[in-house]
C-alpha cells in the first residue's frame, strides 16, 4: 500500500469583511496571495489550490477565499486562516483512512 506524504485534505471558506474605501476584488487578491505565499514559506504539504472572488451578503461586501491543501497538521492552517476572517465549510479527511477504504 502506498505512503501518503500528507494525510489530511484540509478545505475551508474565508469571508473577510472590507473596509470602507477598499475594493473586494483587490483585497481578495492580496489574501490568496498572502495566504498562497504564506502557507508555502510556514507549513510542509502540497496539492494546494486557493482561489479567491468577491461578494456581498447581510454583514457587508466582503473578500471569499477558497482554500484546499493536503498536509499533516490541518488545525495550524486553520488557525492561520482564521486570523485573517471568519473560516467556514470546513473539511479535513484522512486521506491514509480513506486508501484503506475506512469510515469516518
């Protein structure tokens, strides 16, 4: 059976809120950035893909992130993430239980 480097498939949404004067799409862009260049210099992983857009709902205009990365600690990208917005549909699944066809 094959080795997997990096166990967890970690996957989550950011919102971060805009500030009065900034635009959703330049400060969308500056995060995945900062999170794409950040993630690579702090943690050890790979398959990672984060995009980002903007949009609006009841709370404000708002920067959305995408985040999806394969690593071996999943709770330091969240508490990363977390410090920049409000970090939801969270996903990390063991990818070592899921070769083995395990549950859960």
């Amino acid at each position: 059976m094959e080795t997997i480097e990096f166990r967890y498939d970690t996957q989550l949404l950011l919102d971060h809120y805009i500030k009065e004067g900034e635009d959703a799409d330049d400060v969308a862009d500056d995060l995945v950035d900062e999170i794409r260049d950040h993630i690579i210099e702090t943690f050890k992983g790979d398959s990672m893909v984060v995009a980002g857009d903007s949009g609006e709902d009841a709370f404000g205009e708002k920067a959305i992130v995408k985040l999806h990365y394969h690593t071996n600690e999943p709770w330091l990208v969240l508490e990363y993430c977390r410090s920049l917005g409000e970090i939801y549909d969270i996903v990390v699944e063991d990818m070592d239980r899921q070769s083995r066809d395990l549950k859960g």
